[in-house]
C-alpha cells in the first residue's frame, strides 16, 4: 500500500448515480485533494442494503459478491454514504458464513471501507478544504454514519475551514428522518411523523441549508420541507467541501444532468 498516494476505489452508491451524480464528482476531487489516486469501478453494483434488510440474503449476498469482486486489489474503498459503508464494513461477512474463502474477502474489504468524510479527515488527516459556502448551515447525523462509522466530529470540523459557511446546530441532530431504507416504504405514517418532527428542528435553527452525508436522508427531508412550505436549501456535505455548490441547484429544486 502506497501511502504517498493511495489507490482508492470509489464505491458511488445507487442513489449517487441515479439522483445526485455531483455527490460522485465532488468525493473524487476531495479525494484528489487528499492525494489519492481515484478509480471507479465500472462494474459496481447496488451494495445489497435492501435485501438485507428486507430479509433476502440471497439476494444480499449476490451483490456482495460483485462489489468484492470489484473493489479487490485496491488500497481503500471510499463511499459517500455511511448507510452503504456500514453494510459493506458491518454485515458483509455474515452474509458468508459457509463460503471461507469470500468470507476471507469480504473481512479484508471490511478493514479498507471508509465513509468518505471520516476518510479524508481521520485516514489521510485532511484539516481543511479550499472552499467557500456563504450560509448558515445545520448538520443532520445520519443513522448508519453515526453508529456504524462514527461519523459526527469529521464533517463539523471540514465545514469549520470553509470560508463563509456558519454553523447552527440543531436540537437533536441524531434524530432519525425517518426514512431508513424499506422502513419508510413500510411503514410510511410513522415515517412521516419523524421526518415532520425532522423538519421543525431544522427550521428552528434558522439555517437557509441543510446539510448530511446520506443523500436517501437528504432527498427524504428535502422532499418533506418543500411540502412544508419551509425554505430550507439542501444539500450533500460534500458538494459544499469541495467548492462545489454553485455548480448545481439544492436536492429537489431544479433538475441535474
């Protein structure tokens, strides 16, 4: 492993490619930035989360298999999302447990995933990005990020060194949105509530944007604070750390090519 300028694979996230493929381009400059050199692996799949949670294993373990695959022989696997590297980090190898030679792999893998912000800060010791946000900013801890990856000072401490950017920290900023995947699919009137719930405390810090690491978080509640009626720009941090948010309007306003 060349620590110099590591090989990092980018593992990009279904929502990333489908919704938000900016998120993808600003992880690669912030990568480069931090002296890695950046591949994405072009037969990438879904990182098998819904399955999984879902219940179907086999189905779980069949995309497992393909991103094990695809992301051998790299230094580090980097992912926008602590929701999709938790899975890889946290629920690959049990995915294996009568297979010793992926299980073997997906245990190597496991010790080389990284959410992206916790990466560049406590792997290659980032202290700051050349980047300007002129707003008041609030920050919402993702689930998986916070409890799988332990993502919560990282971001804060990236965001301090943009020039502009002020930070106002909600009243309870670990709060689930409420989305979690298939839980808001299935049980959509409790999902609901949270993210309502979600959104008065992003209003009442007065913050014109939101900002989180998970983008199906932040396409959750951007979506309920304009059905709210609530002004609130949204976007994902990484876009803002990489100098990148006057390059596309916030989630859910205007479209992205």
């Amino acid at each position: 492993m060349s620590q110099s300028q590591p090989r990092v694979a980018l593992f990009v996230t279904c929502l990333v490619d489908l919704y938000r493929p900016t998120v993808g381009f600003a992880a690669i400059r912030l990568l480069e930035d931090a002296g890695c050199r950046v591949e994405v692996p072009p037969v990438q799949t879904c990182c098998g989360q819904p399955g999984f949670n879902a219940g179907d294993r086999a189905t779980a373990r069949d995309l497992a298999r393909a991103v094990i695959d695809a992301c051998g022989g790299y230094d580090y696997v980097v992912v926008p999302s602590g929701s999709c590297a938790g899975m890889i980090a946290h629920h690959y190898p049990s995915l294996f447990e009568d297979d010793p030679q992926y299980r073997a792999k997906a245990e190597a893998l496991t010790e080389r995933t990284h959410e992206l912000v916790s990466f560049l800060r406590d792997v290659r010791g980032m202290a700051s990005v050349a980047a300007r946000y002129d707003d008041n900013v609030t920050y919402h801890d993702s689930c998986a990020g916070l409890r799988e990856m332990g993502v919560k000072a990282q971001p804060r401490a990236l965001l301090a060194s943009v020039e502009g950017l002020r930070l106002t920290e909600m009243a309870d900023p670990e709060i689930c949105c409420g989305f979690g995947g298939t839980f808001c699919v299935k049980y959509p009137d409790i999902s609901t509530r949270m993210v309502s719930d979600k959104c008065r405390d992003i209003a009442s810090t007065g913050a014109g944007t939101l900002l989180a690491g998970d983008l199906g978080c932040l396409l959750n509640m951007a979506g309920r604070l304009r059905r709210e009626g609530h002004p609130v720009k949204v976007r994902h941090v990484a876009e803002v750390l990489a100098g990148m948010a006057g390059d596309v309007p916030p989630i859910g306003e205007g479209s992205v090519s």
